[in-house]
C-alpha cells in the first residue's frame, strides 16, 4: 500500500506543471494530493454544477451565424463537447445532431428537411451530418458565384453600352441593327 502510494504521488509530482506542484508537494498521501488538484482544476462540486449549468445554457443558445461556415461552426460546437467532457458530461451524437439541425440559418432549411424526412436522426453520427450540411453549403456558394458572375457580365454589358450611347444617332442605329439581328435570329 505504501508502494503504491508513494507511485502515485510520484507521478503526480512529475506529471503537473511548477505552479501546481506548489499546491501538493507538501501532501503525503496521493489522494489528498490528488483531492487538491481535482478541486483547483474543477472545483468543488457546487462549483462544477454551476459551471455545467453556464456552459448548457450557453450551448442551447448557439446558433450558427449566416456568415459562418459549416466548418466553423463545428469547431464551435466542438469546443463545447470538449468543455463538457472536461466536466464529466458526455454528450451523445444523437443530442449534437438535432442540435446542429436546430441552429443552422434559414438557408439550411430545405436540407434540413430533406435530412429529417430522410434520415433516421437517433442513429446519424455527427461527422455524416456535417460532411452532407458541407456538400449543401458548397453547393450554395457555388451558385451564389455564378450568380455573382452572371450580373457583373450583365452590368458590365450595360456600362458598355451607356458609353456607347454618347454617340446619339450613330448608336440607336447601330443599336436598331443589332436589335433587328437579332430578332430575325428569334424568328428562324
């Protein structure tokens, strides 16, 4: 037993930072050495409850910004997984998945539809939800590009032909022209 004590206490001594070996190199015992830093790294249980309590409140109000990525937003909801396990929380796939389907801005609702209706919620893992949500999101920013190219094309055409335009007579002839082109290209 004092083998085994001694062990502990040795591991302990070796395996905390200096300033929290300050706090324990006076114990002989493991576990007084072990109490004290289990209560300055969680605190006493009061304190534990009340840090869980914060930290659940906080979770249940993330919501994912319109102009953060899904990836971000994961990393986010991560950070709390981890904090939570730190206190001792586990929090299953199931929870994080509804909760992410939750939190995602009105862009998502379609795909999070299509996922409920689809899907069995109780039983997806969290890393499939985001690598489909991922797919989604590119798939919007890909659009939203080429929607963003087509009216730069479209505005530049139209700088074009306002600078065009400085020749009055000139331009609404050529502009008749090409208007008459056209329209025969319609009609064939």
């Amino acid at each position: 037993l004092a083998l085994g004590n001694s062990k502990a206490l040795n591991v302990m001594f070796n395996g905390v930072a200096k300033n929290m070996f300050r706090l324990i190199k006076k114990c002989i015992v493991a576990k007084e050495a072990w109490e004290i830093l289990k209560t300055t790294h969680e605190g006493t249980d009061k304190v534990k409850m009340s840090r869980l309590q914060l930290l659940t409140t906080k979770f249940e109000n993330l919501r994912m910004k319109k102009d953060e990525s899904i990836h971000d937003f994961h990393m986010n909801v991560l950070d709390f997984v981890n904090s939570f396990d730190s206190l001792g929380e586990k929090i299953s796939d199931e929870k994080l998945v509804r909760k992410i389907l939750r939190s995602l801005p009105k862009q998502f609702d379609m795909k999070v539809t299509a996922i409920e209706e689809a899907q069995d919620i109780s039983s997806m893992k969290l890393d499939e939800l985001v690598g489909s949500l991922q797919t989604f999101e590119f798939g919007i920013k890909n659009r939203e590009e080429k929607k963003r190219k087509s009216i730069a094309f479209v505005s530049n055409a139209g700088d074009e032909e306002t600078q065009g335009d400085a020749d009055t007579d000139e331009s609404i002839s050529d502009a008749i022209v090409l208007l008459g082109r056209q329209f025969n290209k319609v009609l064939r």
